[in-house]
C-alpha cells in the first residue's frame, strides 16, 4: 500500500509467504503508527514477525505470467486485469462477468459491443436512454430524421423505412 491505495486480496491458511522478524519490539509502531519509543526492550522475538506474500514455490509456481504486462489475476489466470505499458491498453477478462456499482459511468472514445457465445442478445438497455446524434438500426436511421415509404391515410399501416 502506498500514496492511500492499497491492494487487498484473501489470505487462507496454507498460503505460502515469507516471514520476517523484526530486531527490535513493534508493539508501539503497531498501535501508535509513525516512529515510536519502544514499548519494551525485547529483540528477535516471535511476536514482531510480518508474513510477505506472494511468494510461491515450484511445485505452487503460476503458469503463463505474462512477462510484459502488469496483472492481477487469479491463481488458475482465467480471470485478469491486464495493463499494458506498451500497448497503453487495459484487458479485463471476467468470465462471470463484471458488475459497476456506480451512479454515472463516462465512456470516451469509440465503443464497440461485440455478442459473443451464441447470446441472442448483444446489448440491453432497461430504463431510459437518451441519444444525441443519429440513431441507426440495421442500417436504417431511426432518429427523428427517418422517413417511411408508402404511407397512406387512414389506419393502415406505413411502408418500411427509408
């Protein structure tokens, strides 16, 4: 952690780390922060021990880390966030998909939804929504610009659209 961010992740009991010992008691760095006087006097005791994660031996050691990209990502690497410095792009891969819990999201730049796996559905909207510019439909502008052909008085209905 560093510059108020902090990257958290689940530690279970098994986990490998390394364990580090501190020379001299924590006890007044560890309730107070900062540069403390020492609590008590006691050295390398078992009590001022830190775990480091992260650390993994052979037999625990991640297939296809990525030697040019940053990631975090599961041990199996079939979910991700990928920075690439190079490339200056960012990969989300989610196989369970991603929920934004936010009140506004901002979208710069072109977007492109792409259906995938059969989905009868690419795209779905519920609630309103508001478009500034022209709307198209296969094709078809279906703003407030587009016109029907064959249409004719009464309570018929209209050709296709234009």
């Amino acid at each position: 952690s560093g510059g108020n961010c902090t990257l958290t992740f689940p530690v279970k009991p098994g986990d490998e780390c390394l364990v580090v010992f501190a020379s001299r008691c924590i006890d007044a760095w560890w309730q107070s922060g900062g540069v403390q006087e020492q609590a008590e006097l006691r050295m390398h005791d078992l009590s001022d021990g830190f775990a480091l994660l992260g650390f993994r031996s052979k037999p625990r050691a991640l297939s296809g880390v990525s030697t040019s990209t940053a990631q975090l990502r599961s041990d199996a690497g079939d979910t991700y966030v990928d920075l690439d410095p190079a490339g200056k792009v960012v990969k989300v891969k989610a196989p369970g998909g991603i929920v934004l819990d936010t009140p506004t999201v901002t979208v710069t730049g072109v977007m492109a939804v792409q259906n995938q796996q059969g989905a009868s559905t690419s795209f779905s909207i519920s609630g309103n929504a508001e478009f500034a510019g022209q709307v198209r439909a296969n094709g078809k502008r279906i703003d407030d610009s587009h016109t029907h052909n064959g249409v004719q008085p009464g309570s018929g209905n209209s050709g296709t659209v234009n």
